[in-house]
C-alpha cells in the first residue's frame, strides 16, 4: 500500500522547512511560475494518523491512497498565511516565468539549508498540480471526529515546536517545565530552524559556591560585568556602554529599558524581572537562564552554567547566548551585532569570573 501526500506541514519535514525558509528569509520574494501550482498539504500528525492505521489494514488492501489536509491553495497563497501565523508582514510575490525547474532549484538550494539532493526534486513536483483525486482512505481509516488538521492550524503547531525546541542546551535540567522535548537526534540538521550561538568557558580559581554567588547577582545596582566597554564604579561593573545604548533605542520604542532592576540585590527566582531578561530557569549553584524580554527580531536566551572543578579547587563558567531569527530582520539584526559580542560576552564572562576572585 502506498500513501501519497504533497507538503506535509511539520517541524524537520523537508517541504515544511523549504516552505518556512523561503517565507522568513524573504519579504520580497521574486518566484517562479510553480508558485501558482494548486497544492493540498496536510498535517504531520494526519500523516502519521494514517501511518499507524496502515499497519492494521487486511493484508488484502494493496492499492496507492492520496491524503491530504482540508485547504487547497496556491504554493503563494501557502507563504503568505505562513506568514500571517508566524506573525511577520505580508510578503512581496513578484513571479517571473523564465525561472526553470533547475534554476528554480539552486535558488531554493541557495535561500534554504534543505540539502539539493533533497530540494531539487520537491521543487520538480511543485511544477504540477498536486491534490487529491480521491479521498478512498476514508473508508479504511475514517477522519477524526472534528475533521483533518486545516493548514493555519498545522503550521502554528509547527512553528511553535520550532520556537519552543530549538532553543536547548547540553544540559539536561535546563528544559522549561511543561516544553516539548528537544529535537531528536535523528532529525536532520535542518530541521528546526536557524539558531545563533555565542558560547564562551572560562576556569577560575575561585570556588563554584563564590562563583555562583555573583552570577546570581548579577544586573541591577551591580550590572554586568561587561568590562572593558563599561564604567567601574566603587567595586562594582556598571552597564556596558552598548548594552545602554541598547536600553535607550528600546525604550524609545516602547520596550523595557533597564530600567526595571530586579526585586531582591542578592536572589533571583524564576519570573523575576532582572532589566530587560525575565528569569527562565535557575537551578541552585548550577543554572541560570534568562530571556530576553527587549523589542528584538527574534528571540534571545543568555545562560550562566557553574561547574565545580576537579578536587576542591576553583571552578569553571559557562556563558551561552542564544538567539532564535525571526524573518530576514532577525538575520540581519544578529550579524549587525556579533562584531560586539567579543567584548560585550568575553567582558561579561572575564568580569565575572574576576570579581568571584576577589577576596571577601
């Protein structure tokens, strides 16, 4: 038996993720004629459904089945509600008829991660109609009770495992309660979407409970530590000079600032406002994650992760910033940024370090 679907709408599925990069990466987007081929997606979980009830079907039943999901639309039409989902503006769709299949392709291959092997031909069968004839299925495996998963429906749910999974760290306790699991490890690496990551280490000799003690202190009256682009005032680090920057353009655009401080100079719970981060997740003398709550494209973590070294003697810090893109602006505000990551993060992570050895 064989089942033949056209998109199937799922984080890491290969047409999802095309459908998702083309949409995100490009608000203007000069397409191909496939773009207004009529497609019939359907949901991952739908798919899977009909999996599952395939392995119970008499062994008799030998015989190809279309599925599909309940909208039909134009691969155009499939970008722009993506993107009113995922909450981007609309996007430009300038289709011009001299791109080829092949050509078509490399551009695919150029704008997406999916491999070409894997992308050339899903853009070949996009030059046709792809919907179903039949819906023969149904008498086999009956469609649930309240029907099969519409597209805008699948693709929040997608969106959503992106958002939510992708974000992971290498250590285990650091998932947020009630989350979805982190990718698997077969999933191509594709799949779930673009990730930045700025990960620094550093060993100290100062102990992890000392160590700890000024991570969890961090912000507020003490900043960040972020020397040299910052003021040391009286022991303390003063914000770094583009972190203010950054806290004025905020504010000037109705975000937080760094203005909120936090609520107690020494503890830090999870929900606590602490500036512009909100505490995420804390782990005591171990973790401590934030997210970032300022107007950004895209979303933002910064982790601290203690360690005890070997014996009794010092310590290391882990420093973690992660940003998940939202559309080409997040793209474009990341790389716009990371020329000051080496001083901002190294600062921040030598700061800190420095202040947990010195004495008292």
């Amino acid at each position: 038996m064989v089942l033949r679907a056209a998109v199937v709408l799922g984080s890491g599925s290969a047409s999802f993720e095309t459908l998702r990069y083309l949409t995100e990466r490009l608000p203007v987007m000069v397409t191909p004629r496939w773009v207004d081929s009529r497609i019939q997606p359907i949901a991952i979980r739908d798919v899977l459904r009909y999996l599952v009830a395939s392995a119970r079907l008499p062994a008799e039943v030998h015989r190809c089945f279309d599925i599909g999901g309940p909208d039909r639309m134009t691969y155009a039409e499939m970008m722009q509600r993506y993107a009113r989902v995922a909450e981007l503006p609309r996007r430009r769709i300038l289709p011009v008829p001299l791109f080829t299949p092949s050509l078509s392709s490399h551009w695919v291959g150029l704008i997406t991660p999916v491999p070409a092997g894997i992308g050339r031909p899903l853009v070949e069968s996009l030059r046709n109609t792809v919907v179903c004839t039949e819906h023969d299925i149904a008498a086999y495996v009956p469609d649930p009770p309240d029907g099969l998963l519409g597209f805008d429906e699948a693709v929040r749910l997608a969106v959503q495992r992106v958002r939510n999974s992708a974000v992971t760290t290498r250590w285990a306790s650091a998932s947020v309660p009630g989350a979805p699991s982190d990718p698997l490890p077969t999933d191509p690496d594709w799949a779930g979407g673009s990730l930045y990551v700025d990960e620094r280490v550093l060993a100290t000799t100062a102990p992890a409970e000392r160590l700890w003690r000024v991570v969890e202190g961090i912000g507020g009256e003490r900043g960040w530590y972020s020397w040299p682009l910052a003021w040391r005032v009286r022991g303390w680090y003063s914000w770094p000079l583009a972190w203010r920057v950054r806290g004025w353009m905020d504010r000037d655009v109705g975000g937080v600032g760094l203005r909120r401080g936090r609520r107690d100079p020494d503890r830090l719970y999870v929900g606590d406002a602490l500036d512009f981060w909100r505490v995420e997740e804390r782990e005591e003398g171990r973790l401590l994650r934030l997210r970032a709550e300022m107007r950004l494209p895209g979303l933002a973590w910064l982790e601290f992760h203690v360690e005890h070294g070997p014996g009794d003697g010092g310590a290391t810090l882990s420093q973690r910033a992660t940003f998940a893109p939202r559309g080409l602006a997040g793209h474009a505000y990341w790389w716009a940024v990371a020329v000051f990551h080496g001083f901002i993060f190294g600062g921040m992570l030598r700061g800190i370090v420095r202040a947990a050895e010195q004495p008292g």
